[in-house]
C-alpha cells in the first residue's frame, strides 16, 4: 500500500525512464512531466496523465473496515489504473520524434515495471516536487507499463481536449495498479501475553460458552412476588439479584463483583441454578454490619464463572449500579452567615477516593473532606430556604433510592428522606 504521494511518484519515475531512453539516441533530447505544448523547443517528450480510472480487477477488494463497534480494522485502499500520453517532438526532417518514440518502447519494454530501487532514487532525487515522504516503494503490488492501442476516434477525441494544439507524435500507456491506502489509525491487534505450558501454545476452548443476559433487582424471598414486580433501577444492601442466562451449568457456579471506579472486588459469592428455572441464578446480597466496608455505592461490573470438568468459563459482565442508604440526617443550626451544615450517616461507608454529594431540588452540595472512612458525611448549604426539602445522596454518580416495598404482595411506596432546614 501506498499514501497520496503514489501517483506523483509514479509519474516522475516514468519520466525519468523515459528521459534515460531518448537521451540514447537523441543527445539533446529529454523528457518532463507536463501536457502537450505547442511551442515546445529541441527534441523532448512530454508526459502527461490525462485520465485516472478504478482498477477492475481490485474496484471490489476492499471489504468493510470497520468492526461491529465502528473501530478501524482495516485502512480503506483506492485501487487506480493511470492513462498517459507520451507527445514526442523535435525535427522532423531528422525523424527525432519517430527515433524517441522507438527507443521510448525500447525503453518500456526492457523495463516494464517500477523497480524498488527507480522509486527510491525518484523519491530521494526531491527538486522540490515534495516526493521524499512517497512510500510506494514498500508496495506489494509493482507498478507496470503497457502500451494502449488507440483507433483513430480515440485519439482524436483525446487531442480534442487540447484546445488549440495541433497534434503530434504520441502513444498512450496505462500504468497499473496503483493502491492508495488511507492513513486512519488501525485498532492493533492483541499483544501475546504468555505462552502456552511447555511450549504448547494456546489453549483452544470450543462453545457453548456462558452468557449472562439480564438482572433483576428486588426484595423479598418470595421469588414469585418479587420477579412479578419491576426491578430497581439500582441494588443496595438487602437487595435480591436474579441472574437469567444461558448455558450456565456446570459444577461450581460464582458470581463476581468488580467495582468499575475503585477497581476492587466483592469476596465471590458461590451460587446454584434455581430449582425450576433454567438459565436463572439468585443472589442476595447481605446486609449486616460487616458488609458495610466491603461494599461501595457506584457501578459494579457483574460476572458468572462456571468450573466444570477441570475448566474455568466466565460469562460477560454486566453493569449493576449500587445505590447508598442514608441511615441518618443531622441538621445543624444556621451559622452567622445563614449557612446550615447537614450530617449524614450513610450505609455502605463511603471511601475517601469517593466523590459524595447531597442532591436538593435546585442544587447540588458537595461534600466536605473527611479525615477517616468511617467519619460522617458533612455538607454545607448555602442559605438555605426555611422547611423540609427532599434530599438524595449520590456517590460517584449514583443517587440513593427514595422508595421501598412493604406489605403483601409487597408494593413500592414513597420513602423519601427529608431535610427540615431551620
């Protein structure tokens, strides 16, 4: 493949071939890069590129570039053929144009294609055409010449776009193929990370393999009620997870939470496939004083592993927002400045590497530093309307939930938290 500097060199290094053929038998003679001319003087050949047309062989090679998530896997390449036409002149009494177009074909014919090396000294030999950075030379695909024959309506349609030229010597050649590449970065392809136990390589592991489809959040051992009712929108201590996939059998089943922001995991949590219910695993998630530090409100990434017969599958993880609780609101009395300081104990602790805020119907107050994890929270409102507005506390951008179930069947009902400001 080859950037945009490709057609450029390929039409100094035809020159250049050309320049090299004629000065054999013309010693005056030369050949440049330029459209036919009228007024040209001593014995030269003109090159011209008069047309660029796509390459019917490779027009349809280029497969789609990108994958399913819009990164590039592949460059998109331009496939061309180039159409040039070689004006022979000089003096025609001493058949300088008809000897320069013999030794032009000669020329042509012992070397019919770009060399390595002719693109390396086009591209080194920069009389200031900015050729240097042409990278055609590490093409798979050789550039190679061919003449083209011409009727007479041809031709004359060709000579037609020159206006008021008259005609001269001429042959046309096609140069094929020349790839353009585009310079769109690349998705690279996976590092090796290890090999494989004695050198075997890597280990092969054929499907089905798990899936995890979907989660339900809820409350309640009565399984029936609680997947009857919508889920939560987030899980939080006490919370029930229904777990629905396929292919999730095997010997030991765990379920594994990562945290997506603080890059810590939950102790795994051994499960089993619910009796009756294929494909679905429940777990709850416990809320007693001891949970309180190794949970943590924010996103957490959602994985099953299933172990049968020596092997370890995991299924794809997905995301569960964790929700805080607020266990308790202390509100302070308004200092001089009509600033009120609010106090929250909130379930699970928030850690210090943990952004908090106190969420109220027309702002948002962030909250203050804290010496330990285990200190309260503390915000400070500024000039705060007298009464009682509801509040939410959101921990790295997860609001706590301002409703519960209760009774039977269970139904959701209102539980918000108030502040009642002095």
């Amino acid at each position: 493949m080859s950037n945009h500097l490709a057609i450029a060199t390929v039409t100094k290094a035809l020159a250049q071939m050309l320049d090299a053929a004629v000065k054999a038998v013309v010693d005056s003679a030369r050949a440049e890069a330029q459209r036919p001319d009228p007024n040209a003087k001593g014995a030269r050949v003109n090159v011209f590129l008069y047309q660029v047309s796509p390459n019917a062989a490779l027009r349809n090679g280029d497969l789609p570039t990108r994958n399913s998530i819009g990164q590039v896997t592949r460059r998109p390449t331009s496939a061309l053929d180039l159409h040039y036409l070689l004006t022979f002149y000089g003096d025609e009494p001493a058949l300088e144009p008809q000897r320069m177009l013999g030794a032009a074909v000669r020329g042509l014919v012992a070397e019919p294609g770009l060399s390595r090396d002719r693109i390396v000294s086009v591209t080194k030999d920069d009389n200031g055409d900015k050729l240097s950075g042409s990278n055609l030379a590490d093409a798979f695909e050789q550039v190679k010449f061919t003449p083209v024959p011409l009727t007479l309506e041809e031709l004359s349609r060709i000579w037609s776009i020159f206006y008021q030229t008259p005609y001269a010597l001429s042959v046309a050649y096609l140069a094929t193929v020349v790839l353009i590449e585009s310079e769109e970065p690349t998705q690279p392809a996976l590092p090796v990370l290890r090999r494989g136990q004695a050198d075997q390589g890597v280990e092969t592991m054929l499907g089905p393999f798990p899936i995890l489809d979907s989660i339900h959040i809820g409350e309640g051992d009565d399984d029936f009620a609680r997947l009857a009712q919508p889920s939560y929108p987030s899980a939080r201590l006490g919370t029930v997870l229904t777990l629905r996939g396929r292919n999730l059998g095997g010997e030991n089943l765990i379920v594994q939470f990562a945290h997506q922001s603080l890059h810590e995991q939950v102790p795994d949590i051994p499960v089993a496939l619910t009796p009756g219910r294929q494909g679905e695993i429940k777990v709850a998630i416990p809320n007693p004083a001891a949970d309180q530090t190794k949970w943590a409100a924010g996103i957490y990434g959602v994985t099953v592993v299933v172990r049968s017969g020596g092997q370890e599958r995991s299924t794809n993880s997905l995301p569960v927002r964790f929700a805080p609780q607020i266990q308790n609101i202390v509100v302070g009395a308004r200092d001089l400045n009509d600033d009120v300081e609010v106090t929250i104990i909130s379930s699970p602790e928030v850690r210090m590497s943990q952004s908090a805020a106190l969420a109220l119907p027309d702002r948002e107050v962030p909250g203050e530093a804290r010496g330990q994890p285990a200190d309260p929270l503390k915000f400070k409102v500024i000039h705060p309307g007298a009464g009682g507005v509801p509040v939410r506390l959101r921990v790295d951008g997860v609001d706590s939930m301002q409703f519960k179930r209760q009774g039977f069947p269970p139904t959701l009902v209102i539980d918000k938290q108030e502040v009642m400001f002095p």
